[in-house]
C-alpha cells in the first residue's frame, strides 16, 4: 500500500508522517529530504545544477550554497522552472526505486510518501491513494509564526503559490482534519487505516 501525504504548509504534514510511522510501522519518503541527499556532490542531481546554474552557487568544498541557488531561482520563474525540471523527475525515480525496494522486502508494507508537488508531479501514478492533511488557515498561520518564525507577508506569498483547499479536496481520496489534538487526529488515522490493517 502506497499512500501519498499532501497539503498547504503548516497543515501539519510532518505530523501525520510520524503517526504514520510510529503507530503503523509506515515507511516514510519525503521528497525535500530525498531532493537535498540528491543535490550532495557525487548524486545524480548535482551535476546537472551546476551545469545549468554554474560554479558560482557552489561552497569552496564544492557543495552547494542553497541559499544562493535559492536566490538565483526565485529571482526569476524560468531558472525556477528549470531547476524543478532538474530536481523532480530524479527525486521520483528515486522514490519509485525506493517503492520496489521496499515492496520487495515486505509486499505488506505500508509505504507514505510525502511531496509539496504531489498532485502537481501526478504522484497518483505511484501511489495508490492521496490523502489531503487539512488545517484551517488561521491554524496554519499561528503555526508557522509560532514554529518557523514566519511573517504574515511570506505566509500569504507561500499560501497563494500552493493549491486551493478545492483543488486539494477534488484530487485526493481522503482528508485528514489536523487542526485539533493529535489524538483527534490519530483517531482519524486508525478509521483510515482499518482496511490495511490485517
């Protein structure tokens, strides 16, 4: 069973992603670690970037200044564009390999893949469910200003940049509410997880 985790940020996704692991002994892949492992020197990403974005985003050791690369992308929507066109086809090969690998060891295994593009990449060819984890969005802000430390004006920039709660609801098989307790949550869990659960 291979189940993919979406939503706007401050939803709460990593929350869902350690129930899932701690209560049901999911396997878990998330895409933005995956992606960072995949952008280290010596990985598949890497030499692609700096062939397309050159050697002035790297460090001295050769690794990459990611908040240079960031700079440099989110100046402009087509080097943004490209760099996506880099990093995700890799990092969903490397999840589809991960899949089989783990299927291999264990066909009853429950898998959870989280990505911030999961709808975007179709994810659903891979997995077989989607899952929206969703938070009120006034939830979502206090969380983000109590966690990260965010401003209002970077909460809006980053919320108007992700899927409605319309489209995320018209494109996934079930909603997680995870606005309240994580045992309220959890709750939700177990009812979603009773028909894997032999």
């Amino acid at each position: 069973m291979v189940i993919g985790i979406t939503g706007g940020i401050g939803a709460g996704k990593t929350t869902v992603l350690a129930l899932m692991e701690q209560e049901f002994g999911a396997s878990v892949l998330i895409a933005d670690d995956i992606a960072r492992q995949l952008m280290e020197p010596g990985h598949s990403c890497y030499e692609h970037i700096v062939d397309e974005f050159g050697e002035g985003i790297l460090f001295p050791d050769g690794s990459l200044d990611r908040a240079m690369l960031s700079e440099v992308v989110f100046a402009d929507p087509a080097k943004l564009k490209r760099l996506n066109g880099i990093i995700h086809p890799m990092v969903k090969e490397y999840i589809r390999g991960e899949i089989s690998c783990l299927s291999l060891e264990d066909p009853l295994r429950i898998i959870v893949v989280e990505a911030a593009l999961l709808i975007e990449d179709h994810y659903d060819e891979i997995c077989d469910e989607i899952w929206y984890v969703y938070a009120d969005e006034s939830v979502r802000r206090e969380r983000l200003k109590r966690e990260r430390r965010y401003s209002d004006e970077k909460i809006s920039a980053i919320m108007n940049n992700q899927l409605s709660d319309e489209a995320f609801r018209a494109k996934c098989q079930r909603v997680i509410e995870n606005g309240k307790s994580k045992e309220e949550t959890l709750k939700q869990l177990k009812k979603a997880m009773e028909f894997y659960i032999i």
